[in-house]
C-alpha cells in the first residue's frame, strides 16, 4: 500500500569516481546540481586533516554549502558535496604515529557521509561564535543545526596503482588479463572486477568505501573524444581563441585537418582535455604576441602551421609588414593633402622618411598619421618661410626630419636665405 511505501527509508547512494586528469569528473557533477537546481561544494581532499590539527575541518565542507544556499539550511541539507583527489588519503599503513591527514580524515569523513549534524557555527572558529552571540541578541533565529542525512557525496581521484592491484588479482585467476601490460590505465573492462577489497588494500577503511556503493570509471580520453569536444562542447577552446585573436581584429579560423592534429598530440599528453590547451597555447602563444598591431586581420589554422609553426609565423610576420607599409603611404599621404589644404604648401616624403615614420609608429604603438602630427606640427611656418624667400612650392621630407624635425627644418631655411641672397 502507499502507507506501507512511505515508511520506508531510502539510503542514499554516494558515489566514487575512478579517472585520470582532465576527463571531465569535476565538470560532470557540477552540471549535474546546476540541472537539479540545488548547492554544490567542490574541496580537495588533501586541504583536510582531523578536528584539532592544522588544516580544514570537513564539517566546513557543510557550512559552505549553506553559503552557496544563501542561508537556506533546507536546501542545504539535499545539496552535493563532491571531494576530489580522494585517494591521497589512502593510507599504506608505512606511516609512523597518527596520520592526521589520511585515515583520520576518512574517519572525520565516515559521520558526515552517513547522518550526523553539524553546527551551522564552527565552535573552533572564534569569529563564527561572535556572531552567534550577536544574532542570539539580537533575536534572529533560525536552524542552528544541519543534517548531513541527504546531501549527497561523490568523491573521486585517478586512484593511480589501483589498476595495477586489480590486474594482479585477476591474473592468477586466469581471466584472460596481460600481467605484461603494466602501463595500461583503468579502463571499463578491468573497471568491472574492482572489488571493495581492492579499495581497502589501497589504502582506505572497509567503513570508508563501505558508504560509496556507487562506483563508476572514467576513461582516458582519446584523440576522436577530444576532436569532438573542440566542435560541439559548449565554451569550446576554438571559440575562446578565436574571441581573442578578434579582440586584435585578427579573424581566426580552424581548418578541420588541425584540429585532427590538436587532437592527437593532446591524446599524447595524457592530461585528458587539459591536453588541448596545452597544445593551442604551445602552438598559438606566438601568433597571439606578433600578429597584434600588424595589419594581418585573417589566422588560417591549418596543417601546414601545426607542422611548421615557425615558418608560418615568418610568413605572417612580413605579411604584416607589407600591409603596414601600404597603411603608412596612406596616412603619410592623408597628412601631406591636409597641409596643402590648410597652408597652400606640398610636401612629399622619400622611401626613407616612409619606413622612419613606419618604425616610430610600430615602437610607440601610434598611427603613422598621428606621428606626422607630432613630428610636423610647425614646419608651415618654416616652408611658408622659404616659399616667401625662394618662390618654392614642393618640399621633399627625408628620414631626418624624422629622426631631428627641428634641425632638418632650421637648415633648409638657412639655405633658403643663401639661395635667396645669391639671386
């Protein structure tokens, strides 16, 4: 009957997760509370020691949950808790006196996983029991407590060794397993003849594992898990990098043969998805220094710059050049027609003056035509000057007004009055 149904008493199933680095163990459980809509804690095991040593208490790990409630205690108390690198508190039973990092923080662990309560207000944090006092004075009440019977705990680690354990175990009974292949990582088939033996003789209490009945394997990624997770994953990597390359106006796009090969040498790293930043970044860092300020707008990622990254970048480099030449011309001549407009005076630049404005601008990270600006601010006076004595209309800039504005001018009016007082 329903009466019959509703006494009875659900246990929770808390859940340990085996898998290396960078399968995405952390990102699983995290959207997994986001869908459900309640509070998730995410801690390393190895911040903890037991109440009394230097080091988190693990009944932190519920308070903060309710801070991640926004107070709500009812919420709270039907939250995730999720601990990763468990298995650095296995114990090898070497260790001499108290292991106050290790199996007194599985035991610390054991309460919280079955059902205790636990304070709201930490009693070894003074802070926390000045507040208490406050809020007992000034009449705010509310749970002081909170149940651990339904928050849900997933713990999980790459258990390294774990593998090795269970191959061992299986080949003496003849299952079929390579005792040769020792460099094989946990995969779904050995996965399926972990025992909870294997988990205590790795170093945990038989209480420990006994509270994590749901025991699940992370695989390796390969090469084709992560191409498609270049592609379809949401907040892909291609899509960061291409945001920034166009934050420097610079369109990037991945050619499908690249990303082929991002995936294979990120497989190689056995970092799991990790892997793929660290091959992007490794290839990409310099393309993301030197296009920059150049006048490159288009980053084609192909093989061809996954292969010869170096000559590549060259390549792009004196591309970049070559069209901030073009864009120097064009702003020199935009200056020149505006002084002619404004002071009836034509002024024309030599090839030397081009590449001196074209390498002031690059090191001072200004327009060519601002450096223009600067650099001839008052020369009609001094050309108006020489017309008047000379007659002279077209007047040719070389490199040394660049490097000396003032002098150039100042000795082509001396020779003015030389020229002038000769006639």
């Amino acid at each position: 009957s329903s009466d019959s149904l509703s006494n009875i008493e659900f246990a929770k199933q808390n859940v340990v997760i085996v898998g290396p680095t960078g399968v995405g163990k952390t990102y699983l459980v995290k959207h997994i509370a986001e869908l459900i809509g309640v509070p998730f804690v995410k801690a390393d095991a190895t911040k903890f020691s037991e109440t009394g040593y230097v080091g988190g208490d693990v009944d932190d790990l519920v308070r903060e949950l309710v801070q991640k409630a926004d107070g709500d205690v009812e919420l709270a108390e039907h939250g995730i808790i999720y601990i990763d690198e468990i298995d650095k508190l296995a114990s090898h039973g070497n260790s001499m006196g108290r292991d106050v990092s290790g199996r007194g923080v599985q035991t610390a662990l054991l309460k919280l996983m079955e059902e205790t309560e636990v304070q709201l207000r930490n009693p070894m944090d003074i802070q926390s029991q000045m507040q208490a006092v406050f809020d007992l004075k000034s009449g705010k009440s509310g749970p002081k407590i909170i149940n651990t019977r339904d928050i849900l705990f997933i713990v999980s680690g790459a258990f390294s060794g774990l593998e090795e354990l269970v191959r061992k175990r299986v080949n003496k009974g003849n299952i079929g397993f390579n005792s040769n292949n020792v460099d094989v990582p946990m995969d779904k088939e050995l996965f399926g003849h972990v025992t909870t033996q294997d988990f205590i003789d790795y170093g945990f209490e038989a209480e420990f594992i006994g509270r994590l009945p749901i025991r699940v394997v992370c695989e390796h990624l390969g090469s084709d898990d992560l191409l498609d997770i270049m592609e379809s994953s949401e907040g892909s990597l291609l899509r960061q990098y291409e945001q920034e390359f166009a934050a420097y106006g610079v369109k990037a796009t991945f050619d499908r043969d690249a990303l082929e090969i991002i995936a294979e040498r990120a497989a190689a790293e056995r970092t799991g998805a990790r892997g793929l930043l660290t091959i992007c970044e490794r290839v990409l860092r310099d393309f993301k220094f030197e296009l920059p300020g150049t006048s490159v707008t288009e980053l084609r990622i192909n093989a061809e710059l996954l292969n010869n990254t170096t000559e590549v970048l060259e390549d792009y480099k004196k591309k970049g050049l070559e069209m901030n030449a073009d864009k120097v011309i064009r702003e020199m001549k935009m200056f020149a027609s505006e002084f002619h407009r404004q002071y009836g005076v034509k002024i024309n630049f030599s090839d030397d003056a081009v590449s001196a404005v074209s390498e002031r601008s690059l090191s001072k990270g200004t327009s060519p035509l601002s450096e223009c600006n600067s650099l001839f601010k008052d020369y009609q006076f001094g050309l108006k000057l020489i017309q008047k004595n000379t007659g002279k209309e077209d007047f040719l800039i070389t490199a040394e007004a660049v490097v000396d504005p003032d002098a150039f001018l100042s000795s082509m009016v001396v020779s003015s009055y030389r020229d002038a007082g000769k006639e």
